[in-house]
C-alpha cells in the first residue's frame, strides 16, 4: 500500500505520482496536510492563503465526485506521517517535489521519519516542463544556466526532441485504500473547526473555479493579441490568468503546454512558460537562489517608506493604483508588479526581501521560487536582472501602457475626474520625488554592486 501526500498539486488527473502509482498496481491512500507554519500570521485570510484553500476544497469535491477517500490532517507532516504509518500497512510515501528552502527541509525530516519507520519515501518531479537533470545532460552542461537567453533557446531544441505529454492516469484508475482517522492519536491531527467551516463556506466558490476553462477561453479569444496587449494592464483580459491555478498545481504544465502548441500563435506566451521554467530549474540547481533568507515580520514594522507603498498611499497612481488592486484582489498584472517592486527596491531604497513578503501574503498566485525571480530581477540582484542603472519611471510607464487613465481610474476613483494628461502625474503629497531618488538610487546600487 501506498501513501501519496498532495502539495502544490492539486487536482486529480495527470500527476507523476498516479502514473507511479499506478504502475505499482498497489492501493493508495490520498492525503494533504495543513501545516500549521504555512498558515501563519492570518496567512488562512490573506489572499494567497485563500486561494490555497479554495483549492483544497475544489479537490476535496473532486475526490468526493470519484468516490476516492481523501484526507485533510492538520499538524506537523513528520508526525502525521509517522502516525499514519502505524497505523496502516503502507510500505512507501510519494510526493511530487518541492523546491524551496521550506519544503526541502520538511522533506529531509519526512524521508527521516518515514525510512526509521522501514518504508521507502519516493519524490517525483511534476511542476515543470523539463526535469533539470536531463536538461543538463541534454545541454552537456555542468553549471546551470544563469542568463534567459541561452536558457531558451537550448530550452526550445529539447521541448522540440521532448515534447511533454500529460499523464494519462486519473484518479478513477487508482485502487482507493482508507483508514481510520478516529483513533484517539490520529484525531488530534483532524482539522480544528474554524478551518473546516472555512473550507465549508468555500464550497460554492470552489465549484466554480474552472482552471480548464480558464485557459481555453484565454487560448480561443486571447492569446492572439497577446504580444500587442500583454502590457495594457487596463485591458483585464490581456493575460491567461492561469497562474493562480498553475502554482496550486490546479492545472498541470503539461496539459497546459500541449493545448497551447495546438494554437499558432502560440510563440510569445510560450517564452512566458519557459521563464517559470527558468526559475523553477535555477531554484533546482542554483544553492544561491534563496540566499537572502530575511523575512519580515510585517506587523511590527513601522518604516514609512514601507507604509507608504503597501497601503497605496505614496502619492504616485500608477504604484498606488496597483497596490490598492493587489489589495483588495490579490491580482497584478506582470508590468504592475515590475513597476511596483522597482519603485520599492530604486527610488524608495527599501530591501526587496520586505516587499517579497508582503507579495507572499497578498499574491493570490503567489509562488515562492516565481516571486523570488520577478524580485530579484526588479532590484538587479538575480543573474539575468535588469541592469542597476535601469529604474523604470512611473509615470512615462503609466503614459506608455494606460494612455487614457483607464486603470488608473478604476482603482483611485478619487482622481477619475482628472483630465488624462494629468492623472499619471505625482501628486503634491508624493513620498520621493522621482528624480532624485532615482539619481540615489543608481548611486547607491553602483556602489554596492561594485563591491560585489
Ligand atoms: P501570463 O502572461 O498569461 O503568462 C502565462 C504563465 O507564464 C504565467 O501564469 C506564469 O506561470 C508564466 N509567467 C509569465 N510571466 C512570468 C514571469 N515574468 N516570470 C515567471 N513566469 C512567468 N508569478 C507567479 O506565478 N507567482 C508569483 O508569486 C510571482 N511574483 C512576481 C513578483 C514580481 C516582483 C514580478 C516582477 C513577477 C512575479 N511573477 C509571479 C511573474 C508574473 O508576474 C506572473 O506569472 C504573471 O503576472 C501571472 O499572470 P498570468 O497567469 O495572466 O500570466
């Protein structure tokens, strides 16, 4: 028998483990664990929290609809395995695996746990397009790839050679195992009431998430006018909106790599997926990529700047235009987000990891290693990052991509009344003057990145 934990992957067809699973010909038993320090600081409130849950609750229906038990347990993963395994005949776990420093520390403690207990833990690649190993064998590389560029382009011959191909294996093909979660020990580990009526109020809302839909629509009616439209964050179906699915594994890379190359337009989106691929390989192989550890704890901070810009009250509308956005819906298109972590890093001088954490709560979409990236790129820290020298200007860049104010409007209704040669202009409460911080900024950086 067979224990398959869910992580990030959630759903219920083309996962590495049901074909693994499968293969072995042996029954399952399917659980996810809530761990209580992912869901730290109200995380279970916070956008990016919520959206983790409403998908735990869409997949809890779907198990319910092929009539596979599933168990949600709450607790420490080493001890609920541990338990688990008394409790059952199961001679192995699986799990798909995870990069970051989190996940690659609790999963050295499950292996731990699990071999002291005499099974075998296996984990099974499933969130990217290439596996990172036979990529490298593929490129005869050594080192891993630290500038996009190359990276593509070899990326592109293999997925060429490679084509990834969904998993056929869906949950109906699996042989369902239960066990008994009553027992005094294992029901300390069942989930404390408040989440379980969490859960319950999400059901409707889960039910009509659609991630499938979601992307075929975005194939059918959008993706070819996204080269010209990406970047007019005011046009709300610019982008796929998938990546809210995609980094809670609602939706498999594969499947959705396939349905695109049926489209022929497909070339610029496609070089999007090669950058999440990007960073996903460079968290694999690179030990720096999460060096800087520091987190913030946001409650006690009291830095102005840092006030200022997460409550969309720093006087410039194009940032606090994007930042009352984020708030209130846990969305912000790409060049918002660059836009917005440039503004922070450059001419507020604040440290990126500050603003990375505040994205790690409010992000619907939020995924570790991706934010990771798009921070470090943004404050010309990571390998291939924009230059120290580039800090983008707000307001030409608000000129550029929202011409008519049409964004702008939206999310600052109190300046909609501005004509739109003025409304992308700093407001005489502006916490920086664009000029010169910008002029500090590159000061600053070249003197740091000097030294390095
Ligand atoms: P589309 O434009 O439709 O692109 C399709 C898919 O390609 C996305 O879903 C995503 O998986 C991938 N993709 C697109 N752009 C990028 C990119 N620049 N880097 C890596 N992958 C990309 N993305 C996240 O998914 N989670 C995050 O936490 C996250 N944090 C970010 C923080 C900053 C500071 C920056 C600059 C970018 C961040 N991104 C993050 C990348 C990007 O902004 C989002 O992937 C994109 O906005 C998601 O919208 P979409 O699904 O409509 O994308």
């Amino acid at each position: 028998m067979i224990i398959f934990i869910h992580r990030r992957d959630l759903r219920v067809q083309d996962l590495a483990a049901f074909e693994y699973i499968v293969r072995t010909n042996q029954p399952s038993i399917h659980l996810f664990i809530l761990d209580p320090f992912l869901l730290r600081k109200n995380r279970a409130n916070e956008h990016s929290g919520r959206n983790f849950l409403l998908h735990l609750t869409a997949l809890k229906q779907a198990y319910e609809k092929w009539k596979h038990p599933f168990y949600i347990l709450y607790g420490s993963p080493a001890d609920i395995i541990a338990e688990v395994l008394d409790h059952t005949s199961a001679g192995e776990v699986v799990a798909h695996r995870d990069v970051t420093p989190y996940g690659k520390q609790r999963d050295r403690e499950l292996k731990k746990v699990v071999e002291g207990k005499g099974a075998r833990w296996t984990l099974l690649l499933d969130h990217l397009l290439m596996d990172p190993a036979d990529f490298q064998s593929y490129a005869h590389r050594t080192e891993p790839y630290k500038v996009f560029t190359p990276f593509f382009n070899k990326w592109s011959a293999y997925m060429h050679t490679y084509t990834p191909a969904p998993y056929t294996t869906h949950i109906r093909h699996l042989h369902p195992a239960s066990f008994h979660v009553h027992d005094a020990r294992l029901h300390a580990y069942e989930m404390p009431e408040a989440l379980e009526q969490t859960l319950k109020q999400m059901e409707p809302e889960a039910v009509r998430l659609q991630p499938e839909e979601r992307l075929t629509t975005f194939l059918d009616e959008a993706l070819l006018h996204y080269e010209q439209r990406r970047d007019r964050y005011g046009h709300e179906e610019a982008t796929s909106g998938i990546s809210r699915h995609l980094n809670v594994g609602a939706l498999s890379i594969r499947e959705v790599y396939q349905q695109m190359m049926e489209y022929p337009a497909h070339s610029v989106w496609r070089r999007q997926l090669a950058w999440r691929d990007f960073y996903l390989y460079q968290a694999m192989l690179d030990p720096f990529y999460f060096e800087y550890e520091k987190h913030y704890d946001l409650e006690q901070l009291s830095d102005h700047h840092f006030q200022a810009w997460a409550t969309a009250q720093t006087g410039i509308p194009i940032i606090d235009a994007a930042m009352t956005q984020l708030n209130e819906t846990g969305e912000m298109p790409n060049r918002l987000r660059m836009i917005t972590a440039m503004f922070f890093t450059k001419n507020l001088l604040c440290p990126f990891p500050l603003g990375e954490t505040y994205f790690r709560y409010k992000l619907a979409d939020y995924d570790n290693t991706l934010n990771r990236g798009g921070w470090l790129w943004s404050s010309s820290l990571g390998y291939d990052a924009s230059p120290y020298f580039r800090v983008m200007n707000p307001v030409s860049q608000s000129q550029k991509f929202d011409p008519d104010g049409r964004y702008l409007r939206k999310w600052l209704p109190h300046l909609a009344a501005l004509p739109d040669r003025d409304i992308h202009l700093p407001q005489p409460r502006a916490i920086v003057d664009l000029k010169n911080s910008r002029a500090r900024a590159i000061e600053v950086y070249k003197g740091i990145l000097s030294k390095a």
